[in-house]
C-alpha cells in the first residue's frame, strides 16, 4: 500500500505527462489495442519500487496485469526477467 503523499506524486507525475492525453500514442495505436511488456535488468541491480510501478500502470489502464517476478529486495543479474 503506497503513502498518500506517494499517491498525490502519481497523480500529479501522470496529469503533468497524460493530462492531455498522448499525442504519440494517440497517433500510432487504435482504440482497444493491447501491448505486452517485459521490465528486465539491464545490469545487475537490487529491486525496488515495483510497488509504485504497478500502481502506476493501474491508474494508467485498471485493467493491466502487473506480474513482479523478482520482489522488493530481491537481486537479479543482467538479463533477468524483473516484471511482465
């Protein structure tokens, strides 16, 4: 569960790049396409946030399945397969 003062960041961080909606995506996807995506290290690192992350694409689409593979704290080499 994120900090409300987490949640107003979001919201602010995604009116400033949505609040107009975007004119790329608008352009180049048609209503009701869907995508699918794979977050993977490009180095080694430690997660985090992936709390935030998913917070995020459901205020984008509450439809969206956010699938962590690897959890907060945990460690992935380059190449490992974080999030789907």
């Amino acid at each position: 569960m994120l900090s409300p003062a987490v949640e107003a960041l979001l919201a602010l961080a995604l009116e400033e790049d949505l609040g107009r909606g975007d004119v790329t995506s608008e352009a180049i996807f048609a209503a009701g396409d869907t995508a699918a995506a794979t977050i993977v290290a490009t180095a080694a690192l430690v997660v985090a946030g992936l709390d935030v992350a998913a917070a995020v694409f459901a205020r984008v689409d509450a439809g969206t399945r956010f699938e962590p593979r690897i959890g907060d704290g945990g460690r992935a080499d380059q190449g490992a397969v974080v999030a789907r």
